[in-house]
C-alpha cells in the first residue's frame, strides 16, 4: 500500500492532539501525532505494542502512574501493551508512532 501525503485526513484526537495515520498492513499502522504544549493525554491502556519516535519537541510520558520519562528529538520508545501510560507535552511536538497488532480504531473512515 502507498499513501500520498495529499491523500490522508487528519483528525482531532484530544485538545492539543492532532493524529493522521498515514498507512497501514494486515498487522501494524503507522501515524504522525501533532501536539500542543501543554496538552494533556491521559492514562490509559491498549492492548497494542506501540513504539514512537519524536521528530520535534518534548513531552514526558508516565509509565503506570509511577514512571516519568521525559523524550525529546531523536528519543523513541516502545511501550508493551496493556502498560497504563500517560502524556504531558511540555512543548510542540511532532511524534512518529507505529502500533501493532493494527488499530483498526485508527483506520480512515
């Protein structure tokens, strides 16, 4: 599957989250979060793998309530699923992020 970048439909996720996926398989899906400093993602927990990248920005994530990590450009992670984690972005971001299996909540309408 291509996808060109004329062709994806951003949506608003949260207040301050902006999320396009940009493609997907059978087994993962791939998509940019844009992100407001200051804005909030709350804990929570899916039962996907999901491994990110920040291309701009800093944001701290907190790792079932306890763990805070603060990752800026060039930092990247990959949080098992069904940890609880949750976001505070302490500055613009833009962030990479593919999740498998697929979220098929995520796919375009």
């Amino acid at each position: 599957m291509f996808i060109k970048s004329g062709e994806r439909e951003s949506i608003i996720q949260a207040e301050g989250i902006e999320r396009t996926t940009l493609v997907w398989g059978e087994h993962t899906l791939l998509g940019e979060f844009r992100l407001a400093g200051g804005a909030k993602l709350p804990s929570h927990s899916h039962p996907h793998e999901q491994t990110g990248y920040v291309v701009s920005g800093r944001m701290r994530f907190i790792l079932n309530g306890t763990e805070e990590i603060v990752v800026g450009p060039g930092d990247a992670w990959c949080i098992p699923g069904d940890v609880p984690h949750a976001a505070e972005i302490i500055e613009d971001a833009v962030v990479i992020e593919v999740f498998s299996p697929r979220r098929d909540e995520f796919l375009p309408k």
